[in-house]
C-alpha cells in the first residue's frame, strides 16, 4: 500500500475506534488505539443509543388508549401512531422524547408530554448489508469477537454483484474502506456491538 494512504487511513480508523475499550478492564480491546480513560463511567439506559431490536415501552401522557410497546425494526426505525414510520435508531432516549414531542406538537397536540423508555435491550449485534449473501444481524461482544472480514463471512460472504468497497459505521461515524486492504493483518479491525457494515455493489 502507498505509504502516504496507509498513513491517512490510519488516522481515519484512530478517530472511529478511539474510545472501543474492554468493557470494565481500563485496557484497550483488539484493534483499538490508545487506553480507556480510567475516569470513564459504563452507559446507563438514559444515555445508551436506541439499537435495532431493541423493545421500546413509549406513552404520551393522558393517552390511554394509544399502543404503547414498540419493537424498532432492523432497519432502526418504529410505526408510531399519526406519525407513521419514525427513524429511532442512534438516538437516546431523551432526544426520541424530544423529537417526538416535537412533531406532534406541531401538527396533533398542544403540548404534548412522551415518556420513551428501553423495555429490553436489543442482543449484542453488528449489521452486515448490501452486497453479501445472507445481509442481517449477527452476534459479536463478549467471547463472540470479529474483525470486518469475519462478519463479512457470517453473512454469507460477498455476492457476485459486490464491489472491493466497504463501508464501516461506529459510533456515527462513516469510513470507506478496501476490502484488500482489510486483509492486511495491519489493518485488522474488530467490529463492535452496534456497528454497521456495508458492502458496495457494483453499479451496471
């Protein structure tokens, strides 16, 4: 690889996995850069992002005949009441209140109060999509671990149709990678629960 390349994408990956410690060791996990901050407290349900799957009790005060329970879909989005399809994926709870508050305000209610709340977490996954056999979630976290490649395989391997482009979402954050490239054990990445792969395909 060209070293001046090299050198970029490794800044790139630093900014993405900075912070993707082992849970309770204070040490970095595989493939991250830098220590955990020894000062830094677990997430609590009020500040953990909404995932796919995840099962969602939401209510807006002095409605008692509303749907309450809401599975988010693996596309991270829920089917609320007036409102139709809501993208509630990569939000905290707080900011779903307030933007579905928000909404409903402008066109259904006055001052509308919404409690959101995590019924039940989702499994610990990594979404793999786009270009592979077998696109959904799989398993990673705890004694699951798994480079970018490997969740690649789980998901059936690229499809005749793939390009030798991935694209690798963590913690918000979108990077374009060479899937040859990957296969350098220097550019060896462990994916985390949460994070989303997708494979290119090729445009005819």
């Amino acid at each position: 690889m060209n070293g001046m390349r090299q050198i970029g994408i490794m800044f790139v990956l630093a900014g993405l996995l900075t912070g993707c410690e082992s849970p309770g060791t204070g040490l970095s996990g595989p493939g991250t850069v830098g220590g955990a901050d020894a000062g830094a407290l677990p997430l609590t349900p009020t500040d953990r992002k909404i995932e796919a799957q995840d099962l969602l009790t939401i209510s807006i005060v002095g409605e008692s005949g509303l749907q309450t329970d809401y599975q988010v879909s693996p596309s991270g989005s829920i089917q609320f009441p007036y409102l139709g399809v809501v993208e509630v994926a990569g939000l905290t709870p707080d900011e779903l209140k307030a933007k579905l508050e928000q909404v409903l305000r402008r066109d259904y209610y006055q001052n509308p109060q919404v409690i959101v709340t995590v019924r039940e977490f989702s499994p610990q996954f990594v979404r793999v999509f786009g270009a592979v056999n077998q696109p959904g979630l799989y398993p990673v976290g705890g004694n699951r671990q798994m480079d970018i490649l490997d969740a690649i395989a789980a998901a059936g391997g690229t499809s005749p149709t793939a390009r030798k482009e991935v694209i690798y979402s963590h913690n918000g954050q979108r990077v374009t990678l060479s899937l040859k490239e990957l296969e350098n054990p220097e550019n060896r990445i462990w994916v985390q629960p949460g994070d989303v792969i997708q494979v290119e395909q090729t445009v005819w």
